[in-house]
C-alpha cells in the first residue's frame, strides 16, 4: 500500500512525460499532482488515465479565481473526472461557490493561502496589507475554513499555525515547498524538509522538482517516504 501522504507534482512538459515519469516512479507513488503549466498539454487526459487505468490519486491544481458563477461552473465540470482535490484561491466568495460546484461528489477543495514562492517584499508589490507571513496566511486559512474548504494550501512553515487553529479540526493541511535536506529551493522561498512538514500538522507534502529531475526518480521518491515512515 503506497503512502499517500506524498503527492509527486508532475511539473513536465506535457502528458507523456507525466506518464512516463509516473511509470518510472510505479508502485511507490500513488497520488499525484497536474498542475495549470500542463494543461494545455493533455494534463486532464493524464489525471483521467492515471485514475481509471492505474488507480492513482489525482490532485487538480487550478488555483481558479473568478466571480462565484463562473467558479460553480468550472468546478462542477471538473468534479465529473473524479479527481480528489481541486485548488481554488482562499478567498471567502470562490471557496464557496467551489463548495457548490463540487455538490454531491467526493472531490475535495482546497484553499491557497499565500503561494510559498513569494515574501513578504512580493505582498507589498501586489498592495496586500501588511503584517507578518505566517499571521495573513493563518488568516486566510481560518477564513477558507468558515466559507467551507475540506482543506489548505499552505507552506510548511504556516502548517503548525494553520493546525491549532480550532477551524482546522478535521480539515486538511497540503503543503508545496517541500525539500528534502540539501535540495536546492529552486523558486520556492518558505521550505522544510519532509519530516518536519508532516511533524508541524500537515496532512501531505507535495514534491516536484527534487523527484524528477533526480537521475533516478523512483529512488528520490523512496527515499522521501522512508524520511517521512522515519
């Protein structure tokens, strides 16, 4: 039985590199992430193969963010793939009309608080209020969970926070960013390792860069979940 607590993004180029690294990976890895860089590259074709023809989880990560009717639309159209999460920004009015479209299907949503590539220099060059990090993500996440998102996205250094918020009972906690010791950050700026991730109250960490562009892949990844079982 895999451990799902890890999700490989599949940050390829398009759905025949993300197949042939998930057959790289096999066995060891059972859920995985498509993001909006391979979308238009067969990424909906690669979430629907990997679970109906080989079992695998399958986390959607849109981001989407419009107005409510258009959020309702969208998601009710992605909830018939059957995919298990979907990511919709953590904004009260878009978590709850994601909550609508995803209505009667197993599909969880999941809030993005504050994405880990930007600091606190990059909320200033987008006139978001100020106050420290760790406090507008804690607060976003507590305004996501009282407009009804199952879960978070957050980076692993506001995962401890995001979990003793008593909003967060029963939710759940992703968090991108991930490195393992002596991995290079790449472009993400708020990181910790596995181990400490899953220590700090998150539910499941997503990995991209360190997997697959390791010359053995399904070895990065075991590697991964022998930390995290450690």
């Amino acid at each position: 039985m895999t451990d799902d607590r890890l999700i490989v993004a599949l940050d390829v180029p398009n759905a025949l590199a993300g197949l042939k690294l998930a057959e790289q990976l096999g066995t060891s890895v059972g859920f995985y992430k498509i993001g909006l860089g391979m979308l238009t590259g067969g990424g909906l074709a690669l979430a629907n193969e990997l679970k109906s023809e080989h079992g695998k989880r399958i986390f959607l990560d849109m981001k989407l963010f419009d107005i409510g009717a258009t959020i309702e639309a969208a998601v009710r159209g992605l909830a018939q793939f059957d995919l298990d999460f979907l990511t919709v920004h953590g904004d009260p009015h878009v978590v709850r009309a994601a909550k609508e479209g995803a209505s009667g299907k197993p599909m969880k949503i999941l809030a993005v608080t504050i994405l880990t590539s930007l600091d606190r220099a990059d909320l200033d060059a987008g006139m978001i209020k100020a106050g420290d990090m760790p406090d507008l993500v804690a607060e976003r996440a507590g305004r996501a969970f009282d407009a009804g998102a199952d879960g978070v996205i957050a980076s692993p250094q506001e995962a401890a926070m995001i979990r003793a918020l008593p909003e967060a009972a029963g939710r759940l906690i992703v968090t991108p960013g991930v490195r393992p010791a002596g991995s290079a950050l790449g472009d993400q700026k708020r990181v910790a390792t596995p181990a400490q991730a899953i220590a700090d109250g998150a539910d499941h960490i997503v990995v991209g860069r360190p997997i697959w562009s390791a010359q053995d892949p399904r070895a990065a990844a075991e590697a991964i979940l022998s930390e995290l079982r450690g």
